[in-house]
C-alpha cells in the first residue's frame, strides 16, 4: 500500500500515521475555517516531521465561506456535552469528509498513489453521516471506479471506539500531547465540548493533556 493520509492532527488520525507510518507517503492536512483549525495544524506539522513523511496544508477557505456550523470561525459557540447529546448536531460540518475524501482522491491519483487513509471511528456514527460504514464504503466504490488507477478509500478504525484507538496509540508509544482536539480552539483543551470529553474517556489513565477544566 502507497497511501496519502487525511490528516487533521488530532488522537485518531495521528495514531492512523504512526501505525502506518511505513506505509503513508504523504499526509495532507484541510484549513476548512474551524475554530481548531490553526493548532492542529501545528500538530499535524510536528509529527510529520518527527517522521520524515511529507505534510501538505490544503485550504478549503470555501467551506468556513458558505457552509453552516457552528464549529467554523463564523458559527456560534461550541456546545457544551457528549457526542450523545442532541446539540453536538451544531458541530456537524456538512459532507465534510465527502469533500476532503474527493480532493484526497484526486491527489493520489496526481501522486501515483493507491489509497486514501482515513480516521473515522464508531463513536463518530451517531452525528456525523459522512462518518459511518455505508458512506465509507460508497465512497470506495466512487473513487476506485473514477480514478485510473482504482484508488481505493480505507478506514481502519471505522469500527472501533475512540478508546481501542487510544490503547493502540499506548502500545505504539504516541505521544497525545502532541495531538489536538478541542472543538473551541484554544490554547488550552475546555475539557468540557463533547470532543474534550469523549478525549478524556479515551486516554483514561494516560492522559497527558492539560484541560482549563
């Protein structure tokens, strides 16, 4: 596998890059306009270039421009409270894996690259559409039939918990304060959004992150 890595910087998708870290030749990061875009990005730089592989930063300015969510620079404030909760639908930002995946396809394909990595999770299911199983699958089957050269789209993870993500990053001795993922953006993790909280259940027990609550 020659893989092309989405990659946002935050725990999931840097425990996908160490993990396939022999098998990823390049990781690309979106500035969408999100309230964290800006540090986990400069997370995203560290680790690549702990490893060697090259990074990329695409913008996709167009997203925090027109779409609708509350977790873009434009959106209102960030809701406090898990994933469960009927106000984390604020956060969802529309097709936005459906779009990174299509630019991710199109660059492996320019790169002569055969498959897009993807870090998407079960815990993600419930909110987010362009999260779950079929819509990965579908998608697969879109990029393999209109690419040259079949690239195929592959989420590892998109079974698993955040937590059996975490407990392999453990084992391949990630370090998480390296990683980002508060919806808010600052400089410090809230500790309270539903991404803080669901990071908190994750490294229960190895939690290197400094939380302002």
């Amino acid at each position: 596998m020659n893989a092309i890595l989405i990659y946002s910087g935050g725990l999931d998708s840097t425990t996908l890059l160490y993990e396939y870290k022999d098998e990823i030749r390049l990781a690309v990061t979106f500035d969408y306009g999100s309230k964290h875009n800006a540090r986990e990005i400069a997370c995203a730089r560290e680790n690549c270039a702990l490893l060697g592989i090259e990074h990329l930063v695409i913008p996709l300015e167009f997203i925090g421009r027109y779409f609708r969510s509350d977790l873009l620079l434009g959106g209102g404030d960030i809701p406090v409270g898990s994933y469960s909760d009927e106000n984390m639908h604020s956060t969802v930002v529309p097709f936005r894996n459906g779009i990174m995946l299509a630019v991710a396809a199109g660059l492996a394909e320019s790169r002569d690259l055969d498959t897009v990595l993807l870090a998407n999770h079960s815990g993600d299911h419930a909110i987010y559409p362009d999260c779950r199983p079929e819509f990965i699958e579908a998608f697969d089957r879109a990029a393999s039939a209109g690419t040259y050269n079949g690239v195929r789209i592959v989420s590892p993870y998109c079974n698993l918990t955040k937590r059996d993500i975490a407990l392999r990053g453990r084992t391949l001795g990630i370090d998480y304060a390296r990683t980002y993922s508060c919806y808010k953006g600052g400089e410090k993790h809230c500790g309270v959004c539903g991404t803080c909280t669901e990071r908190k259940e994750a490294l229960a027990g190895f939690d290197p992150t400094e939380y302002e609550e």
